[in-house]
C-alpha cells in the first residue's frame, strides 16, 4: 500500500462521504439498502401469513342457527323467512347487502295491525340455504318461489337498499303476482352500494381476505360503528343480542364462500329498471334525507324511470330508515295506492 494512502475500511467501490468535521464517512449504496427493505418486507410478510394461517385455524368453527326459526322451499331453496300479523293483503319484504329478515323486524310489528307482513332471507345472507349465483335475477326467482310458497297473491313488493332491485325483477318477470312495489333507499341499478367491497375482494386474496373478515365480524365495535354510520343517532343502540343478529349470519357455514363468490353489486340495467314504468301497478319510491350511499337526485331519477309519483322523502335519515324511522317507512307502504 502506497504510504499516503488509508484504509478507510470501506469495500471496494465504495467512496467515503466527506463530514462537516473533514473526516470521511460510508455513503451506503442503494443496493444495500434495497436488500434491508426487501428483507424487511419479506420478514413482515411472512409473519402476517402465520398469523393468518393460525388465526383462521382457530376461528374455524362455526356458528349455530338460532333455534324456531321457520323455513320453507322457495325455488328449491330452503328459505327462511319471519311472519307478523294474519289478516288483510300481504306484504313481503325483503333486505339488501349483509342484511336479513330480521332487519325488518320493527316496521313487520308496525304493518302487523292491518296487513300480513312476511320478512325472507335471499339466499347468500341470513340463514337460508347459499346458492349462487347471487343476483337479482336468482333473488327474483327465490321471491316469486316464496309466494307460490305460501300461496300469495297481490302482494306489494318492498325492496331495500339492493333488495330494490330483486323486487324491482320479480314485478317484471310476474306483474301478475305483484300487488305494489315500494323501492326503499334503493334505485334497483347496477351502481351504488356493494362497488367497495367487490373491489376489496379483487386486492385481497386467501388467507388474508377471510382473516380480515373474520377480525371484522368478531369486534362488536366495528359492528355497532358501521351500524351507526348507516343508521345514524335515531337508531337504537345495538345491545348484545342486536350485536350478534348482525354478527351471526356472517358465521354460518357456508357464508364466507358464498361472500367471496358474489360477483359485483345486486342490480339492474337502466334499461330494464325502466321497463316497471309499464307495469301497472301501484309503486313508491322512499329514501332517507341524509343517505349517503346514492346522490341527493337518486330518489327522483328512480321515481321517474320507474313511472312512479315524486319520491317520499324521510326527513333525517340515512341507509337503514328501516330501523330508525320505521313508523314513516311503515305509513309509507301501508298508503301505497
């Protein structure tokens, strides 16, 4: 080694950097550090896989039926389904996204007293059989079994939320069997609520996807926080068992498969949304004030496609009007003429 040369102990093809103080420190390359950070990602992303690996292991089992729950066939699915009241024309209502018969329980009590309300499980949610493929076209189907079911006639239709557009079909496909139609915070298109999570469906993949869900649905607070977003302060507060209402039907078996093989959001081309416009029967289009899923035009863009009369509007409500302003979503169906 020449005289006037230091060992800076730096590997060959390294420079030191000069410091403010003259001396001379290792500039890292990118390389090195590109290793670190590969390494690193490597490292975390083998522990998220054990984690999730282990976790859906343990969370595996999975959750009972309630018990006296009525069922019945219903285009060959085993459907199950909620009555109130004996006398007067029938009502059936049916639910929208992670939502079951159960949903409707406060506005079945209310039209109880001069109609016979019947509340059903489309299959892919609450506890009816899961048979896909889950669209409208097969809610439909499950619908109009479920009349001839229980031997229906003239029923008027409620849809809510993506449940519109399942009722908004079966008028279509047997404008006979319907008595009216009601689309309730719902404009029975295509566009609008499930686009999030189909989206997320695409970005995650097993075992992750399954360990996130399963996360969600076992915290009562990620519950009662997306409750109270859809429902906003005049929902009641959701106590243990209202917890587990929404909680349970998510833990079925069955019920993680049929989630991740839904394919897009529940509904119908504009096309054919505007084809109720030629069925003659008596239709009502309620929405919440304050719902944030679809545009303040929504309500008024359904009523007119659909060909019916200006939208009721419900003062102060969000998504789930059902529960939090049930005594006007039951005054508005039993006013249907």
């Amino acid at each position: 080694m020449p005289e006037d040369a230091t060992d800076t102990g730096d590997p060959p093809g390294e420079v030191p950097a000069p410091s403010p103080d003259g001396t001379r420190r290792r500039r890292w390359k990118p390389g090195r550090r590109a290793r670190r950070l590969l390494a690193a990602v490597l490292a975390a992303f083998v522990a998220a896989t054990v984690f999730s690996l282990g976790y859906n292991a343990a969370t595996a089992g999975r959750a009972e039926e309630p018990g006296g729950m009525r069922f019945v066939p219903a285009d060959g699915i085993r459907t199950r389904y909620r009555a109130w009241g004996g006398d007067g024309p029938p009502v059936v209502l049916v639910h929208g996204f992670a939502e079951s018969a159960d949903t409707w329980s406060r506005v079945g009590g209310l039209l109880a007293a001069h109609r016979r309300v019947y509340a059903l499980d489309l299959s892919g949610w609450g506890y009816s059989r899961r048979r896909g493929p889950y669209d409208a076209e097969h809610g439909a189907a499950q619908v109009l079994g479920f009349l001839d079911a229980m031997r229906l006639d003239r029923a008027v239709l409620v849809g809510h939320s993506t449940g519109a557009a399942v009722v908004a079909e079966a008028a279509l496909r047997a404008p006979g069997r319907v008595g009216g139609l009601v689309l309730l915070d719902g404009d029975a298109l295509d566009t609008g609520a499930g686009a999030g999570a189909d989206g997320l469906k695409r970005v995650l993949i097993d075992p992750y996807r399954t360990t996130l869900l399963r996360l969600a649905v076992r915290s009562d607070w990620v519950i009662r926080r997306i409750y109270g977003a859809q429902c906003g302060p005049a929902c009641p507060r959701l106590d243990d068992a209202g917890v587990d209402q929404w909680r349970r039907p998510l833990q079925v078996a069955g019920a993680e498969h049929a989630l991740w093989s839904m394919k897009g959001v529940v509904g119908l081309p504009a096309a054919r949304v505007a084809e109720l416009a030629r069925v003659a029967v008596p239709k009502k289009v309620v929405f919440g004030s304050e719902d944030e899923v679809f545009s303040r035009s929504s309500p008024y863009d359904t009523a007119k496609a659909i060909g019916a009369p200006a939208p009721t509007i419900i003062p102060g409500a969000r998504h789930l009007a059902l529960i939090s302003h049930s005594g006007q979503v039951a005054d508005a169906i039993t006013t249907l003429r």
